[in-house]
C-alpha cells in the first residue's frame, strides 16, 4: 500500500508560478512511476506530467515547456513546477504513483485567475 499526500494548490494570477508538493509513504520502495494528473470541471482526468524510476519525463502537449516534473532526493516526493499559468490550466491535480497497482491523493485545488 502507498499513501500519497499532495500540498501547494491555491490561488494564482495568469502568468504566475506554483509548486505542488506529494509525499508517499508505505511501501515506496518499488515506485516505477510518479506524476501528477488534473481534472477540470466537467472534463475527465488527463495526464500532466509523469517521471519515471529511470528519470524519463512525459508531458502533455499543453504543459510543455511551461512545467516541469522532478522527484526529491528521497525518491518519495514528487514534486510539480508550473509557471506562466494560464485560465485553461484551473483544476484539482492529483499525485499518482504506480507499482503494480495504480495509488492516488487526494488532489489538491489549482485556480488561475485575476
């Protein structure tokens, strides 16, 4: 079993900068994934950015070259770079982390707004 624990939402003008934070504990040895995901109201969850054990990153087309994911030192935090937030980018995230099962936070409230 893992935890995962998400910090770092809130509130943030078009144009600025956020980090989330996630945690895990329990058995997070064998991570091989570890990223974040969002949902938009009214839309479905969709993949933001995911760093493998390896160190390779995935991102969505619309986050490229504005975030940026890393793991800590540890390797039991992740952790999301955003900047030049736009409108469009307002939504909970949520930490995931997989081994042979697929582990979620509890998501943490990003809003872009002026």
């Amino acid at each position: 079993q893992v935890q995962l624990v998400e910090s770092g939402g809130g509130l943030v003008q078009p144009g600025g900068s956020l980090t989330l934070s996630c945690a895990a504990s329990g058995t997070t040895f064998s991570i091989n994934v570890m990223g974040w995901y969002r949902q938009a109201p009214g839309k479905q969850r969709e993949l933001v950015a995911v760093i493998r054990s390896g160190g390779l990153t995935n991102y969505a087309d619309s986050v490229k070259g504005r975030f940026a994911v890393f793991r800590g030192n540890t390797k039991n935090t992740v952790y999301l770079q955003m900047n030049s937030l736009k409108a469009e980018d307002t939504a909970v995230y949520y930490c995931n982390a997989v081994i042979s099962n697929s582990y979620w936070g509890q998501g943490t409230q990003v809003t872009v707004s002026s």
